[in-house]
C-alpha cells in the first residue's frame, strides 16, 4: 500500500517517467496510457522493432539498448518483469534515489481512474476471455482501454488506449503481479497447480487467487464449476458461473459443440449465445464474458452481438493455412489442462487425424507437471515433441522432452524446429489437422511447413 501511495504522486501531468523495456507486451501501451494523461514518457528497449516504431511516431522517444544515460532527467522508472537489478537504467537510477516501480504497479494505479476496472484472472483461458470482454465493450460503444496478453484482430494489437470509463486487464497471478491490481470487478476462470517455480502448492496458489478476488470493490465473478476455485472464493461474496444448473449464471439449451446455449443470469433469460469458437472451455469462458456483460448491466443482445463477432485471439487455435491437404492450426496451450481442453475441442471439428507438435515451456513446469504431460499426449493421433523452451529458465534439473517422448508411445522427439518441421512434411496426409502447440516459439515449425 505504501508503494502504492508512492506511485500515485507520480502519475500525474507534466510528471517525467522512463520506462525500461518500452517495446514489450504490455509495456508498449503502459507508455501510451502515461502519456494520454500528459506525463512526459521515454523508455529504452534492447531491440528496435514494430512497437518501438509505434511508440516513436506517437512522439515518446525511445532509445535502442539500455545505457545509464538513457533515464535522463526522469522523475520515476517503471521496468519489465525481465529488467533487473544489474540492469544498467535500473542500477543508475537506484544509486539516484530514482523510485523503481514494477509494471504490475503502475497499471494498478492507472485502473484507479476508471469507473469500471474488469480483471480476468485464471490459469487457463484468460486472453480469451479479456478479448471476448473486449468484443462485448466494443459493440457496447463504451471506448475501453485494453491490455491483452495477445493479439487480437479486432484490435490489431493486443492493446487498445481508450477515452471510456473502463479498462479491461489479462492479469496473471505469477509473482502475484495481480496483487498490484485496483479491480472492480475481479473474474476468476479456474484454477490449477502452475508457475510452481514460485508458488509453493495449490493451496499457496488459492490464497493468492484468494487475496485477488478480495480487493475487488464492486463484484465477483468466479466459476463455480471448478472445485479449486470454490475452495479459494471461500468467505467471500461472489457470483458462481458455469454450466450447472446451481451456479448463479448458466446455459440453458446447450449444443453438442458448446457453441450454441441460453444464458441464465439470477434466474432470468439474458440472451443467446452462437459462438464462433468451438471446445467446452471457450463455452466457460463465453459464459464468463456473458456474466460480466451482465454484471455492468449491458443488454443481453450487445453480449450476444459482441461474442458472436469473435472468431479467436491470436494463437489461441489460429488458423494458419493448408499444407498437402491438412488444416494447419497453432495454439498456446502449455499446461495439462489447457492441452486436454484443446485436445477435446479438436477431437469435435471431423478431421481423419489429429497431428501435434507439442513444445513444453519451462523446465519446471515440465519438471513437476510431467505424468500429466504423459497422460495428456497420448490423446492425439500422432505427437512430435521439440525441445523445451527455457524462457526464463536454466536447466538445472536436467530433464528434456525426450523423456517425455520415452514415455509417450508411437510419439518422436526432435532437438531443433527445423526437425520437427521435415518430421511433419514427410508424417501428414490430406484430411489431417496439424496443430502445433506451445507458448515458445514452436509455432515457427508450423509457419515453415506452410511455406
């Protein structure tokens, strides 16, 4: 809270903020936030690239690199989760006496201006979501702001800088960034056992998502169809979403594909729901979209217009294009339940085979999820595994997917992309859907295939 108070006498008119790893996901529209509200921005980036340009030609000045130098006569600094200590504008502006403020901190304080702040959290499904909210608050005309941890075509971006009363925020629980958060209305999709390299079980998890849904002033909306999620809304007052009958939002009617189904809000008819994406999960999370839309007291039809007009975010089951007669489609999923739940959504849309190449991501993740990696991918017809992906990690436990290979019947490992892109030109056939899978980089094997 004392941080928080802190920040607050920065952001304010005329106030210098440096902003180290400018040309990131979520950073890229923090500055463009910032300086809608008449501070004076600049940031710095390792690598010039199409957000840089962006932010430059919006007339915040960026420089390339980061040099001690480059955070100038700045008031405070706002850095990405990958900028440290020994960051170079980071340990300058330390030795200054330079407040150094997380990301996760400064949209904390940026939500406080709105009216309504709508945070989804959830360890699966949450870019779905926001994007689906998303659709909704366009077709309502309310003008949100939007950060999204993806890309979504509606947008052309995976951010949106509003003029509206409300702010719409993908807020992840990892390091409890969420904590950083002013919501209004908190939404909690489910809950599972991840980011063990922080969290120390599912109970630390819970208490966290626990503490999230706490803060929020004005509502929740959590799913009550997921037992882990009850068990951490426990003690508090909330609205229970899901496809039983018990909850206080759910489907009435509802199709074989999930994609068609009433919505109940409180007893009564909302509206209904013709959904553009298939799977039991997207149904869940259009239900949670719905809820929301409901919960801000939008009509039932602007609901149903917005989420019919969703077709996907990027990289959440993405089309990308045909090879030798097969559908080639790339997805994010990279924990166990997010694969059984793409799994079962691709198991409804006829294909002869289901191809996947699959890319763990995190070595601990692999590490202490592993049986239910196994488990997960025996379901597809044929599985090619790449590497893991490290991201922010080393491989200090020594495990690589060719033990998960070992484990997996009929599956092949493959050390490089390269490799797994020649295993799927010579293994795929007409009337196969080739789905390459992961939050890595293992959608580039897919994108070489096509070319």
């Amino acid at each position: 809270m004392a941080k928080s108070n802190l920040i607050e006498t920065f952001f304010k008119p005329g106030r210098r903020v440096h902003l180290v790893g400018i040309g990131g996901v979520s950073m890229r529209p923090l500055g463009l936030v910032l300086k809608g509200m008449g501070m004076i921005v600049t940031g710095s980036d390792m690598n010039a690239s199409v957000s840089t340009d962006e932010l430059i030609a919006k007339g915040i000045h960026v420089e390339i690199g980061h040099r001690a130098e480059n955070i100038g006569d700045a008031e405070c600094i706002i850095r990405t989760a990958a900028a440290h200590n020994d960051n170079p504008e980071i340990a300058a502006a330390r030795a200054a006496g330079i407040p150094v403020f997380e990301r996760a901190q400064a949209w904390g304080q940026i939500m406080k201006a709105y009216k309504n702040a709508i945070c989804i959290s959830g360890t699966h499904g949450k870019t779905t979501t926001t994007s689906m909210v998303t659709h909704i608050m366009m077709e309502a005309k309310k003008d949100p702001t939007v950060m999204i941890g993806g890309y979504l075509p509606l947008l052309h971006a995976g951010h949106r800088v509003g003029s509206g009363d409300t702010i719409i925020l993908e807020s992840c629980e990892y390091c409890d960034s969420f904590l950083n958060f002013f919501p209004t209305l908190a939404v909690v999709l489910n809950i599972e056992e991840d980011h063990l390299d922080y969290f120390k079980d599912l109970n630390d998890i819970e208490k966290s998502f626990h503490k999230f849904a706490e803060i929020a002033t004005s509502g929740i909306l959590a799913n009550g169809d997921d037992r882990n999620t009850v068990d951490a809304m426990e003690g508090l007052h909330y609205t229970s979403f899901g496809l039983d009958s018990r909850n206080d939002i759910h489907v009435e009617n509802i199709t074989d594909d999930y994609r068609s189904y009433d919505v109940i809000c409180d007893g009564e008819y909302y509206c209904h729901l013709n959904l553009g994406v298939v799977g039991k999960h997207n149904a869940l999370n259009a239900l949670a979209a719905a809820g929301t839309a409901w919960m801000l007291g939008l009509p039932g039809e602007t609901a149903a217009r917005g989420l019919a007009s969703f077709h996907g975010a990027g990289r959440r089951m993405e089309y990308k294009g045909q090879f030798n007669g097969a559908d080639v489609y790339d997805d994010y999923a990279h924990h166990p339940g997010e694969l059984a739940a793409t799994f079962d959504a691709v198991r409804t849309m006829g294909y002869k085979r289901v191809v996947v190449a699959f890319q763990p991501h995190t070595y601990t993740r692999t590490h202490a999820l592993f049986e239910d990696f196994v488990r997960e991918l025996q379901k597809p017809d044929l599985v090619v595994l790449a590497e893991i992906y490290a991201a922010r990690e080393r491989n200090t436990m020594g495990i690589s997917s060719a033990d998960l290979a070992a484990k997996v019947p009929g599956s092949v490992f493959c050390e490089t992309l390269p490799e797994v892109t020649d295993w799927l030109k010579e293994n795929v056939q007409p009337g196969d859907l080739v789905l390459t899978v992961g939050a890595g980089d293992i959608y580039r094997a897919g994108e070489a295939l096509l070319k």
